[in-house]
C-alpha cells in the first residue's frame, strides 16, 4: 500500500515537472507568434532584492512605453526570473529563459551572477543587456551578445581619483570594500591609482556582506583619521548602516562612496548621517524630456532605485532596434544596435563595439535629503 | 461526536483569532494611522479555506466519502499487491530506463533542473553516510562540494588537468577534508557537533571568499574546461568538449548511478554495520570491539567522498564557482533532503532531492511567494510524514537522544 | 463495603505494538495497603503508568474516586489527590531539596499550608532538612527516595502509587522508608498502593494484594493469604 | 589604549544583543532539545514591530522614550504570540517524532516567516524614526553613544528580570522541572505542554527586545536581518553550554567581544572565522560548552 502510494507520489511530482514545462512551453510558442518576450534577471529574493526589483519595474516601465510603438511586432511580454545573485540559480534562470524563447534578457545585478548567467544566454543568441554589473570582465570576454548600459569600474575609480586629489585636495584616504566582485575590484582600482596620484592610502579592509556592525573597521578609520574615507559596499542597504556608525562615532573624514549606494532609501535610512556624502554615479540629466517619461512611467512603483533607469534605457534600446529591423533575427537586431543612437532617461545611448556605452561619471553629493550632481570630472568644475 | 466537532470548531476560532492577532499588526498599523482592510482581506481568505478544510475533514470523518475512499483504497492495494510482484530488478530497470531516455522527450530547461536534481541526488546519498547511517548530525556538508569543486575548478584553470583524472583527485581531496573536520569533533555528540560542523562549513566559505591570491575571492574561478572526450569521427580520434546539456546530464546520471550502488553495498557492508552500531549506541558499540573513532572519521570521509564528485561535476557543468554556492542554506537543504526522503533510506534521499529541487522550480510561477509556499510545505511535509517520505526499514533512534 | 477509590476495568495498554499489559482489573477501597508484586517485566510499572495518564490505556477503563480518568492528561491527577512516586525516584537532579519539594505543591496556591507541610516532611526525614540547598542530584539513593516520597506528600494525596520504593537501597533505610508508608496510611489515612518486587516486605506492610505475571492479574488475595500460599513463597519469597 | 577601550565598548554592545537571542535558543533548547531555527526570524519580526509602532507613535506626537518604552512592551508580545503560535503549529504535533524531524520543521517555519515578513514588508529596508536617540558622549577619546547606553541598559535589565523569573518563581521552578524529567513534571502536576508555550513566550520577547535595539542601534531592519545574528547567537548559546541561561549570556558577550577583536586587531573579513575557531577549540577541551550541563543547575 505504502510503496504504491509512493510510487504513485514520485509519478505526480515528475509529471508535475514535464507537465509544468510542457504547458509553459505551449503557452509561450503562442506568446512568440504573437509578440517578443524579454526576460529580466536579477535577485528578486534574498539580500539585494530591493534592486532587483528596481531593475524588473525598469523593464516594465519601458514596456509600457515601447509597447504601443511596436506595432504588429508587438505585444512585448515580460518574463521576470530570480537568480538570487547566486550562480547556480542564475543559470538555472538563463536555461529557463531560453526554455520561454525570451529574445533579450535585461540583467543581471551582480557581476558575479551576470557572468554564468551570459553564458548559455549568449550561446543561444539571446541578447544580455546588464543595467548593473560594472565589473569590466562582464563586456570584456568578446560576446557579441553582451551589452552594458552603466558604467565601468575602472571609469568610475578614475574619476573618483581625479575629485579626491584636484577638488578636495586630499593627501590621504583609507579604503574599506565588502568584498563583491564589484565592490571589491573598485576599491583595488582606487588603491592602485590613488598611490600612482600622490594620495596615501592608509588603510584598506575588508567587511563581509551581510554585516551590520561596522564599529571595529571604524574605530580604525578614526584612529587613522583619513583626509578621506572611500566606502565601497555593494548596495545602500549596507551602506545606511555604515553611515549611521560614522555619524556616531565622530569620524570627521570626508565620505565618498559609488554608484550602488545611490538609492533613494540610503537617505531615508542614514537620514541627517547621509548628508554630505559624495557619490560617484552616472551623470543623468533629469529635465531632459527623456527622463521626464522614463519619471511618469515608473511613478507607480515608487521611486527610481540606482537601476531603474539603466534598466528602462536597455529594454528601450533593445526593443527601438527590434523595430528598426524589423524582427527579432539576433544578427540583425545587433546590427541595428550598434547603430542606435538616442537620447535615454540615464544618459545618451550609443553603444560600442565591445557592447559598452561609455560612462560618464561625475560626483553627486547628498543635500537636504536629496542627490545632487556636485562636480564634474571633465572639466574640473562645480555643478551650479 | 459533537463534542469532538464543537472542540474542533472552538478551535478553529482560536486559531483564526490568533491569527487575525499576528496578521493586523504588520499590514494595519501605518504611521498615517490604523487600517483593517488589507489585513482583514487576506485574514478572510484564509479563514475561509481553513473552514473549507475543516468541513471537508468532518464530513470524512463522518465517512461520507467512504464510497469514494474505499474502492481507491482498494484499487490502491491492488496495485501494491501488483507492485510487489514486480521483481526489483524489473522496477530497477524501468526507473532507469526513463531516466536515460528522459532528455530524449524534455526541453533544455528540464534538462538543467534535473541536472541539479542528480547533482543533489549525490550530494544527499553522501550526507546520508554522516547523518543517516552513522548519526552524526552535519550541518557544513556543503564544504566538500565546495572543497570538490574549487579543487577542478583551480586545477582546470591553471594546470588543464581533465574532468576525468580530477574527479579521484577531488574526491581524495574532499576526503582529506572530511578527515580534518572530523577529527576534532569525534569528541563531541549531538548538537555540539552540528554548531562545529557548521562553523567548519562557514570557515571554509570565508576562507575561499578571502583567499583572494589562490581563489580569486568572490569573483569567483572562471573558465573551467567542461568534460572532455575523445570521439571516433570515422577517420581519427578526435577531442571534443561535452558541454551541451544532455551530455551533461548521462554524466551525472552515470556519476549518481555509481553512487547508489556504492552506497548500497555500503549499507550492507561490516562498515555499514559498524556505522550502524556507533548510530545505535556508541558506548555498546565500543564494547563490542568497534572503533568508533576511526568508524566516525571514515563515516566523514565517505561522504566528503561524494560531495567531492557532486562538486567536481558542478564546477565543470558551471564553468563557473564561486563562494555563494557554498553558503550554510545549502547544507541545510542537503540535510532537508535527507531527512524529508527519510533517513538512512536511499529512495527516501532521492525522492527527497527530486522533492526539493524541483519544487521551487514548480512554484516558479508563484515569483515572490515561492521561498514562502515552499517554507511552509517544507514544515507541513515534516508535520505529515515526520518519519520521511520513505522511510529506512532499519532505523532507530540516534543514541543521543535516549537520554 | 464503601466505594473504591480507584478501580481499573480490563485495563491493556501497550509499547507500540507490544503489549504489557492485558486486561487488568484491580481495586483499591480507602485507607487500604495494597501491594502489587510481581517479576521484573510483569508489567507493575506499566499498571501505574497507565493510572497516571502516562501511558494512554488502549483498552478498559481507570476510575477514581467515582470519576473515569483514563485519556486524562497526567498533570490533572495530583490537584485530585492522586500521586505517584515512580520508579527510580526521578529526583529533579538539579533543582535544590526545597525546590523539588516546592515542586510536589506545584498546583497549590495556600502558601501558609504548604509552609507547614514543608515542615512536616522535614519532621519526618530530618536528613532533607539539612540538605535543603543541596541540588536533588547530589544525594545518595536513600535520600533520594526520601525526597521523592516528600515530594508527594507536598501534594497531600489521597491515593499515593509507590513503585519500588526498596530498589536499591540498604536494609536500614527500606526499614525506615517502610516504616514512614505504614505512618502515612495510618495517621493520615492516605490510601497507598505499593509495587513491588521483594514480595515480602510489601505483603507484611499491605492488607492485600495482587500478584501480576507477564502482563496480567494471576492471582488476587489478602497479604496474609498471599504470604502464607506455597506458589508465592516459592516464587517470590525465595523458598 | 584608548582603540582597545573603544573596542570594548563595541563588543559589549554587540555582545549584549548576542546574549538576549543566545537566551532564546538556549531555554528552547534546554526544555525540548531543539535548535530553534525559526529563532532569528521571531527576532526579526520584534524588529520590525518596533519600527511599525515606533512610527506610528511617533506621529502620533508622544514622546520618544514613551514610544520606546510602549513599542518595546507590545512588540515583546507580539512576539511571544508568533512563539506560541509556531510552536502549537510546527513544533506540538511532532514532539514524539525524532528529533531532526522537528529540527526540519523548524527550518522549513524560518523559511517561510522570513518570506512572510517579506511579503507584508518588502523587501527595501525600513527606517527607524531617526529623531530618537541621537548623540553620546566621550571619556577621553572613546566615544559612547547613547544608544549604547540604552542597549546595555535593557539588556542588563531584562537578564536580570529572567533571572528572578527562572530561578524565584514558581514558574521557573516548573520550567527548570519541566526541562530535568518531562514525565516527572506531568506527576507532580505540572502542564508540560503550557511551560514549554511559556518558554517559546519569553523567548520571543527577549529575541523581540534585541530585534528593537538592533533596528534603533543600526538604524533599519530587513526581512532577512535574523539570519546572521541567529547563527552567532546560536553559537553563542552552544559556547557557553547548550541549555544553561548563564552560558548563553556570557556566550553572547564572547562571541561579540571575538568577532569586535578580531576586526580591530587582526583582520574584519576573518572575524567569523576567529568565532568559529574559539568556538571549536573551546568544545574541543570543553565538550560541553563553558557552563556545561553538569556543572550547574542553570539549565532552564
């Protein structure tokens, strides 16, 4: 009796699973006849949830926009899988994507799940647009199917160099990282060229993601007493945290932080602590009419996390070059992207044979409880 | 009757009340000021099916489903009596058989979750030689996943060695560590174990995370060579890279094969039975003239043993590790695996993978509730079947817990 | 004759899938001794297990005190005035004497007669007294089986199940031990019922008995009787 | 000398809220032998209640410390009742059942109140009122904030409080009887199944309390905030002796004081390593933690 039920059990669950597939593969074949299906990725669930979900309301945002443009080509459908930032869920989401005939996927947010993941994704010809992983190996392994919409590691050290020795005048700086591919390789980037720059780095450690208490790494930092403090952590949910202790200990270095801390929620969380905090992030111009639509789209999510926009630019760019030739053909739409050539809601959208679209970083500085763009590493001058 | 029916109802408001109690607070209380509906919506659903399946649990009760129940019961042992009469090998051979034409009829994406399935498969038949045959609670088993995979990952990265000739490398490796962490915890019993055998499981993790010169950190080891073969192309041999996934999956279906069988004739071997004795009771164990030192250490190294290959074979068919996939959640859901198949019983273990991997992979469609609806199944799963879903014939208690 | 106190009805209950004890029928009227002997496995333990709620009977029927209690959960009983002092004492190893005693008035609330019943317990084993700080782990076995008959007349029972109050304890203090039994039942009329294996003892202290063999009642009679038949001597008294 | 005081006054704070989750884990374990997965979720949910009702009496416009003080109480509760609830749920029905099988449970319940937090949360952090305690002050160059103040304060407080309960109580009696010889108790009249509800209770409230000092003292809570904190905790309440109350608070304050150390002096990104390793040597010599269980009677 036993036995059969369990038998009986093992049956049901497998033909849970083929059946699961079977239906899902019905339901997109019709979805392929009858529109494109792109696919986001990103972690949904666990410790950098919150941006991937700015990273699905970005896709979803452009969909809504694109989605009357597209014509007969249309309807463009959203396929949205968790990788959880780990490597074994991120594949596993790649191959399920590739199951759902998905013809670009917008993602992933760590560099470390974007890597495996582009693998299968690019084998079959699906395109991988990252709004997120900065890591210069993600566009640098020579897929002809990988592009990156934000910015590059080792654009955004340089220009965090350049404001550290010829705004603030500074002579030395203490460097603390929480390990990521991302957040780690920056702060290498930044050790090396700060010592070629004339900046003494007196200290660089190491927290580990997922850490809350920062008191021990900090009381060094104030013994140390840095010109200034370069906190590279992964998101601003560690970042908060950080900021908090510096405000409580009296640490009175200068903070420059990068781009994954910009979220709105790092003002909400550091409050008054997060208040003359400087950022390096992507320049983006919001008056331009671009940004006003990419604005009025996402309102209904809340606002824009540090990806949002990257995100909403990628599966814009992705789907004008759709249209333009007129199919999903991988070849032809990557011919049409190289060509591409517009104004996004981030910044001017033109991307380069490696799949880079060239960064343009510039110092934000926390005000009043908002971001706001403070120099320029171009020209060396202050944002009026 | 009535009176177990009213107790049951009166319950059941309890219950629901409690609930209610548990639920408002983080739905209703905002900062603008205090709201019922939200929480009052999903309270109300809730209850509703509660009730729903309180009726329908009365009324069986009550036998009014008799007419439905009994001739499936019936029909239900005829076919365990049919079952029964079917050979083993024969049945063997079936679930075999549909395992290797399996690729044959399913699309990529299945393919990859069974993939992972076989991959769990292994890894839970090796944490079961700890756990299930000789008792010893494991809670850092994915460290020899780990040791196993950076073991090919780094050897195929700098040194080109092949999947093949890495897979004993890995696996004495992995046994090597299965030693190391074993020795000093033959001292301790219970749970001191399980906190030593995780805070060895999150070492090894920060350690591969830190070790930036050797394991290139978080970064993680890219480029690994996926298994390679020498093909007869009608002129000459020739190398080819099996990487596609089908080719994957009759590897580690072969690898998870091999592993069943070892660790059936392991169940039945003097060591399996050592094992068996030292899970038993340690101390009559030792009377008997078992060593029960070295019967531990090797229970340790057997299954190191596995999670090596496991690990070997992952790293190949990722091209890619890195230190997130070692984190302590999956040894818990290696541990999860083996205790919901049933402990020391190795269909249970194989059900218990299939039953893991796949159903997170089901409830895919329910996005953000899936962890959820997946905790909770988890829980009620232990609550229905507390013994596994297939339990070992031969089990008993872990001498700890006579106290 | 006035009503037992308790009565058992072809009690059986069972470990698992075996069976201890089979269709028990005993009973025991108030202001009795009455003694329960019988080999070890007999199932002695297991009829008071099954009183007590412990083991849950699978058949029959336990009353006491004109009310059915079989299926009540055990921690019921001794507000009711039924106590057991179990086999192998089960001191509560690392609370204090006074603790454990405390622990015997746990369903009390009248602090004043609990004081004065601590009292009395101390009047009648002076050692606890001197020990009262000590945890109820370091004392020897004689202690021990003090504490544990203390403990339950915290509860001021009515009906008190000893079980093996002897096992292991010097000549001396199973005297003294005896000799606190038969002054509980006379001066305070606590109804006891008494397991035992060394049948002797139990059946000179008793005025009846029961013999129990492999799970069932084989023969039931006055102490006396019991004492002076040749199967029991031959079988339980050694002769 | 100054670093070395400042960092003792970090690994105080630290480990004070170690101890308080430690504590739970610790009477769970003493009175049922099971490793309370579930544990650092019910500390996430006090921190999350505490940041709801924080907020909302706040703008209400009472006072802070009265917001404090009142949200610190009802979250306490709210959270013995998720304990009893969980308990009742996942736990009661297989107390016969061996004992992986519970640890199992327990798993599975972490799981799924980490992704119920999540589902009525979000999954962005939420931010403590940051108007409540601001600001320190310094003895020398250490800096103490008064929010550290606070923590030690409550913690000291509360361990005190459980203290008398556990060991002058009636109740506590019970709780330790209950834990010595479950059958035993049930002879003598005590409900086991009530004291081990009690037990999950107080639990709870302490896991809640050290939930609202964590969210206060950095600032956020997450849904996923109970899981790092509940393996050191864990930790700390196996070092000190699984089931002894006194172990698990001095626990708490080693496993806090190794991990600020070995960050101040050594290197931060092997902290955790330095706390497993003491933890593994010290059961190395010491095979029953540091208080174990036949030294004293402190087990609940």
């Amino acid at each position: 009796m036993k036995r059969a039920l369990y038998l009986l059990s093992v049956l049901l669950l497998a033909s849970f699973v083929v059946a699961g597939c079977g239906k899902k593969d019905e339901k997109k074949a019709e979805a392929s006849k009858a529109g494109i299906t792109i696919g986001s990725l990103g972690p949904l669930t666990g410790q950098y949830a919150a941006d991937g979900n700015d990273i699905k309301n970005g896709v979803l945002a452009a969909i809504e926009v694109m989605n009357p443009e597209m014509g007969a080509q249309g309807p463009v459908n959203l396929q949205a899988e968790d990788d959880a930032c780990d490597p074994r869920q991120a594949v596993a989401a790649a191959n399920k994507l590739i199951n759902e005939k998905a013809t670009a996927v917008i993602g992933a947010y760590c560099s470390s799940a974007t890597i495996p993941a582009s693998e299968p994704l690019i084998a079959a010809k699906i395109f991988m647009i990252t709004p997120a992983s900065t890591n210069e190996k993600v566009t640098e392994r020579g897929m002809p199917y990988m592009f990156r919409t934000c910015g590059r590691d080792d654009d955004q050290s340089k220009a965090a160099v350049k404001f550290m020795t010829d705004q603030l005048k500074s002579k030395t700086i203490y460097i603390v990282d929480d390990k990521t591919t991302y957040s780690q390789g920056l702060a290498d980037n930044i050790e090396k060229l700060a010592a070629s720059s004339g900046l003494k780095v007196l200290g660089h450690e190491h927290v580990n993601q997922g850490d809350k208490d920062y008191s021990a790494v900090l009381t060094k930092v104030k013994a140390a007493k840095p010109d200034v403090f370069y906190v590279s952590l992964q998101n601003s949910a560690s970042a908060a945290p950080m900021l908090i202790q510096i405000g409580r200990m009296g640490i009175k270095s200068k903070i420059l932080a990068q781009d994954a801390v910009y979220h709105p929620q790092l003002i909400e969380l550091a409050k008054k602590d997060a208040e003359g905090v400087f950022l390096t992030f992507g320049y983006t111009d919001k008056t331009t009419p671009a940004y006003q639509k990419f604005a009025d789209a996402y309102k209904k999510y809340g606002e824009p996390g540090a990806y949002s926009a990257y995100a909403y630019d990628s599966t814009i760019a992705y789907l004008k070059a759709v249209k333009a030739a007129g199919s999903t053909d991988p070849e032809k739409v990557k011919a049409e992207m190289m060509k591409l050539d517009f104004d996004g809601a981030s910044k001017h959208m033109k991307y380069r044979e490696n799949g880079d679209s060239g960064s343009n970083y510039v110092i934000q500085v926390i005000k009043d409880g908002k971001f706001t763009n403070y120099w320029n590493p171009e020209n060396g001058e202050l944002f009026k | 009757m009535t009176i177990r029916a009213s107790k049951l109802w009166f319950g059941y408001a309890v219950a629901m009340a409690w609930f209610y109690v548990l639920l408002w607070p983080l739905l209703g209380i905002k900062a603008a000021g205090l709201e019922f509906a939200a929480s009052f919506a999903i309270w109300s659903k809730v209850a509703v099916a509660a009730a729903i399946c309180l009726v329908l649990y009365q009324v069986k009760q009550a036998g009014a489903f008799n007419f439905l129940t009994k001739p499936t019961e019936r029909v239900g042992e005829a076919a365990s009596a049919a079952f029964r009469r079917v050979p083993t090998w024969l049945s063997l051979a079936v679930v075999l058989a549909l395992a290797v034409i399996f690729p044959l009829f399913t699309e990529r994406y299945a393919h990859d979750v069974a993939i992972s399935i076989l991959v769990y498969i292994i890894l839970g038949l090796g944490l079961n030689i700890v756990v299930g045959m000789a008792g010893l609670l494991d809670l850092g088993y994915i460290a020899f996943f780990g040791v196993g995979a950076y073991t090919y990952a780094l050897l195929s990265v700098h040194f080109g060695l092949s999947f093949w000739l890495c897979l004993p490398i890995a696996a004495s490796f992995s046994a090597l560590a299965g030693c190391l962490i074993g020795y000093p915890t033959l001292r301790m019993r219970g749970d001191y174990l399980a906190i030593v055998t995780l805070g060895f499981g999150e070492i090894v993790r920060i350690v591969i995370n830190n070790w930036m010169s050797l394991t290139n950190g978080p970064n993680g080891v890219l480029g690994i060579k996926p298994p390679g073969a020498y093909w007869f192309n009608g002129a000459s041999l020739e190398h080819v890279w099996l990487n596609h996934l089908e080719q994957l999956y009759y590897i580690i279906l072969a690898l998870a094969v091999f592993t069943v069988l070892a660790v059936y004739r392991l169940n039945y071997s003097r060591i399996g039975r050592a094992f068996e004795a030292v899970r038993e009771d340690q101390t009559a164990a030792e009377l008997m003239g078992v060593n029960t030192l070295r019967i531990k250490l090797l229970a340790y190294a057997l299954g190191a043993v596995f999670g090596g290959l496991a690990g070997t074979f992952f790293a190949a068919r990722m091209q890619f590790v890195s230190p997130e996939s070692f984190t302590f959640i999956e040894s818990a859901m290696v541990l999860a695996m083996v205790v919901l198949g049933g402990m020391g019983s190795i269909p249970g273990v194989i059900l218990g993978a299939v039953a893991l991997i796949a159903l997170p992979e089901v409830f895919r469609g329910f996005e953000l509730y899936r962890m959820f609806v997946f905790g909770g199944v988890m829980a009620a799963m232990m609550i229905f079947r507390p013994k596994g879903l297939w339990p070992a014939k031969r089990l008993g208690a872990r001498s700890e817990e006579r106290e | 004759m006035t009503e037992p106190i308790l009565e058992l009805k072809n009690v059986t209950s069972a470990y698992g899938r075996i069976k201890a004890i089979r269709d028990i029928s005993l009973k025991v009227y108030p202001g009795e001794v009455v003694s329960i002997i019988g080999a070890n496995g007999a199932g002695k333990s297991t009829t008071l297990m099954s009183i007590c709620g412990v083991l849950k009977p699978e058949a029959g029927e336990v009353w006491y005190d004109g009310k059915r209690i079989d299926g009540l959960a055990s921690d019921l009983l001794p507000s009711r005035g039924l106590c057991q002092v179990p086999e192998g004492r089960r001191i509560f190893p690392r609370l204090t004497v006074e603790e454990n005693l405390d622990m015997g008035a746990f369903f009390r609330r009248d602090q004043a007669n609990i004081e004065h019943d601590k009292n009395r317990v101390f009047q009648m084993f002076p050692i606890l007294l001197e020990r009262r700080k000590q945890h109820g782990g370091t004392l020897s076995g004689g202690e021990q089986q003090m504490l544990a008959m203390g403990r339950a007349l915290m509860s001021r029972p009515r009906l008190l199940l000893l079980d093996e109050p002897s096992l292991g304890l010097a000549p001396l203090i199973v005297q003294q031990i005896f000799r606190i039994i038969r002054e509980i039942n006379e001066t305070d009329g606590v109804t006891v019922v008494l397991v035992e294996q060394n049948a002797n003892l139990a059946l000179k202290s008793s005025s009846r008995g029961y013999v129990l063999e492999t799970g069932s009642v084989v023969m039931e009679d006055d102490a006396q009787a019991l004492l002076a038949n040749p199967d029991i001597r031959k079988a339980y008294l050694g002769e | 000398m100054d670093f070395f005081f400042q960092q003792l006054v970090n690994g105080i704070t630290l480990g004070g809220v170690y101890a308080l989750v430690a504590l739970g884990y610790t009477m769970v374990y003493g009175i049922i032998q099971l490793i309370n997965f579930a544990h650092g979720e019910i500390f996430a949910a006090g921190g999350y209640m505490g940041v709801i009702l924080i907020s909302w009496l706040f703008a209400q416009g009472y006072p802070p410390f009265l917001c404090l003080g009142v949200a610190l109480l009802l979250a306490m509760g709210y959270c013995a009742l998720l304990a009893m609830a969980l308990e009742k749920l996942a736990y009661k029905p297989l107390r016969q059942s061996s004992r992986l099988s519970v640890l199992l449970s327990a798993l599975g319940m972490s799981i799924f109140l980490q992704n119920g937090l999540m589902l009525t949360q979000g999954v962005y952090d939420r931010a403590y009122p940051g108007e409540m305690v601001q600001g320190g002050f310094e003895v020398g160059t250490v800096m103490i904030s008064y929010m550290q103040i606070i923590i030690v304060a409550v913690t000291v407080l509360l361990l005190v409080a459980l203290n008398l309960l556990v060991f002058k109580t009636r109740i506590g009696k019970a709780m330790r009887a209950t834990a010595q010889d479950k059958t035993m108790s049930g002879l003598v009249g005590i409900n086991s199944g009530r004291i081990i509800s009690i037990t999950f209770a107080i639990g709870a409230a302490l896991a809640a309390a050290a939930g609202i000092m964590v969210g206060l003292y950095y600032g956020s809570v997450r849904y996923d905030m109970g899981f790092v904190p509940g393996i050191k905790a864990f930790s700390a309440a196996v070092l000190g002796g699984i089931g002894n109350i006194t172990g698990a608070m001095l626990g708490g304050l080693i496993i806090g004081m190794i991990e600020v150390f070995a960050a101040g002096y050594i290197s931060s990104e092997y902290k955790d390593v330095f706390a497993f390793i003491i933890l593994i040597a010290v059961l190395y010599f010491m095979p029953t933690g540091i208080m174990g269980e036949n030294v004293d009677d402190t087990r609940v």
